[in-house]
C-alpha cells in the first residue's frame, strides 16, 4: 500500500463521528472565508460521508489544491491525489462513484504519466481525484501545492489575499501565483522549480514580486487598483488609458507582468489578441470609430513607458496628428526586391 506522506493534509480512512447535518449548507454570501481547517474539515466530512475515503483508501489519498492553502474560492473543486499503480483496479473502484451527481470519469494522455481523473459531487461540492502510477509526494500537483505553502507562509497574509483575488477573477491557481510572484515562463514549471528551492530563494522570489508590483503601475490595477475597466478575462486586463489620445483610447495588458513582446508566451499572446480583436470592434461600436490603430511598443527607441507589455487600441480621426508609422511628409522610398529578400533570410535564419 502506498506510504501517505506525514507531511500532507491526510485524510481519515472513515468517519470519525456521526455526519454533523448542522454543518451544511455553507453560505455562498458568505463574504470572509472560513479559517482553512474549518473548510478542509468539511471538504473531509463531505468525502467520508459519501463513502470516498473509504473507496479509495488504498490508494493513499491527500487533499491537494487550494482548500489546504486556504485560497479556495465557492466554485473550488476538492482535489484529491491517488498513487494508482494498477489503471484498471483504479477504474474499477472509481465507477463506484458513478451514483453520484455529475459524474464523469477520463483519462488525460497529456499528464506525464498519463492520469486517471473522476469528478462527481459530493454533498453539493465539486470533487476532482486525480490518479497516477506515481508517489503523491512527487506528483505535479502535490508539489506544486508544497511550493505554494511554502510561498505564502513566507509572503504573509496580503498574498493570500491577492492571491484568492486573482483566482476569484478567473485564474487558474498557478498562473495566479505567477502572476502574484511576477515569474516568468510556464507557471506550472516555474512553481515546480519553485519546489526544490531553499526558504532563502522563496523568500527571494517574494521580494521580486514584491518589487515588481511597486514599480508597476498596471501590476498594481491587475491586483484591484484604480483603473476604468473595460474586460476582464483570466489572460487579459482591458482599460481606459489616462492620456486619451482620441476618447475610447483603450489599453489591453497581460495580467501576468510580461515586460515586452520578447518575453511572450504563446498561450498568453493568443489570450491577448483575443482580447484585443474583441475590445477593438467595441471601441468601434461605442464611439462611431470607423478607423483604429492597434499599437504596441517595446523598449526606450520604441517609445514603451511602462515596463509591462501594453496593446494600445487608439481610435482614429481623419487629421487628428497622432501616431505616424513615417514622418507624413518623407516616407522612405520601396526598396528593392533582392534587398527585401535578403532581409527576408536573415529573419528566417534567427527564428
Ligand atoms: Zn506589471
């Protein structure tokens, strides 16, 4: 049977005491979270009740995710790690579950190794278990989990408050602690990284971000300063601009700090021109702006003030003397079509 790490947030192999109806149902108004026990012990009371813990007990099960960090908001699944080194026993007492609301069971070929999930919910509360032919203690999610407890004890509790912010916004646990924490790359293998890291560098990561955030005034509008907002989704952040070029001078920005269009990532690139095609055609609407320039800037010679990527969505009017692609009265000639080539290869070659 697999060893459960001491460590981990365990779970009782059956119930400790008659189910306590009184505890339920949980308040969706309710505005300030319970302490992370008194949530993690219902997320417990509601497994052992439906009979999980008990269908699963081989299988060393651990609460993961966001109920233990404490970060969980009213749409948190339960996250529950399984050591299933055996696919079709897994599977066999996973459609145990099959009576339960919701149930669905798959497979994810993209998890390294590839997983077994089951979701369903249990006394209203949506459950995830998630098995791999793997130890809990090295899976992806419980050691992503390990880095993030150990990220917020350091950052304090202004963390887990912006943190439980930008998840309630629509991110994903891991981007919203990248975000939070300004790294870059994948999130998801920047907190792994995070993992095998000493208090000494966790305590580093938190000062960096620290410190991005107070040099960055879009930083500080995406964590729920002043700003005019126009469209929120979970990659982007869409403004009003403070200097308005022309009124509708919108400004889309990553919500994660991507300082230029050098440090893009595709997933976020994509999100970004989602927003912006979307943004833009209701600039048009609102404003009767037939004509609009889509307009980003990268480093001092480009003109970038804010060291965090920025998309301007500036409407347009027939002489309004704003932004030139070439000076109106010189534009530079066309050039040649064995020069243009030549230009053409030595992109080709860097890319
Ligand atoms: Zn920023």
């Amino acid at each position: 049977m697999p060893r459960r790490p001491a460590h981990a947030p365990s779970l009782p192999r059956r119930p400790s005491r008659a189910p306590r109806l009184s505890r339920r149902p949980r308040s969706p108004r309710r505005e300030v979270p319970a302490p992370v026990g008194d949530r993690l012990q219902q997320a417990l009371d509601a497994l052992t009740r439906a009979g999980v813990l008990d269908a699963l007990s081989a299988y060393g099960p651990v609460v993961a995710g966001t109920i233990p960090l404490g970060i969980d908001t009213s749409a948190s699944d339960i996250d529950v790690l399984c050591e299933a080194r055996d696919p079709v026993a897994f599977v066999r007492d996973a459609l145990r579950f099959a009576r339960l609301p919701r149930f669905a069971l798959h497979r994810k070929d993209d998890a390294d190794p590839p997983a077994i999930v089951c979701r369903f919910e249990a006394e209203g509360l949506p459950v995830e278990i998630f098995a791999q032919p793997l130890p809990v203690t090295v899976q992806r999610a419980y050691r992503h989990m390990l880095a993030e407890r150990r990220l917020l004890r350091i950052a304090g509790q202004g963390a887990v408050e912006a943190i439980r912010h930008l998840r309630a916004s629509g991110l994903r646990t891991e981007p919203a602690f990248a975000e939070h924490l300004a790294l870059t790359g994948d999130p998801y293998l920047a907190l792994l990284d995070l993992a095998d890291r000493s208090d000494a560098e966790l305590a580093a990561t938190v000062a960096h971000g620290r410190r991005v955030r107070d040099a960055c005034p879009f930083c500080r509008i995406v964590e729920g300063g002043e700003a005019s907002v126009v469209h929120a989704d979970p990659c982007a952040l869409a403004f009003m601009n403070l200097r308005q070029g022309n009124p509708g001078h919108v400004l889309v920005v990553p919500r994660r700090h991507i300082p230029t269009v050098f440090d893009l990532d595709p997933e976020t690139a994509a999100g970004i021109a989602r927003a912006v095609a979307r943004v833009a055609r209701a600039v048009r609407a609102a404003f009767a702006a037939g004509d609009l320039n889509v307009w980003q800037s990268n480093g001092v010679a480009a003109g970038q003030e804010v060291d965090h990527l920025h998309v301007h969505l500036l409407p347009r009017r027939a002489g309004d003397g704003l932004f030139q692609v070439y000076p109106p009265d010189t534009p530079p000639p066309p050039r040649p079509r064995g020069e243009l080539d030549d230009l053409a290869a030595r992109i080709r070659r860097a890319m």
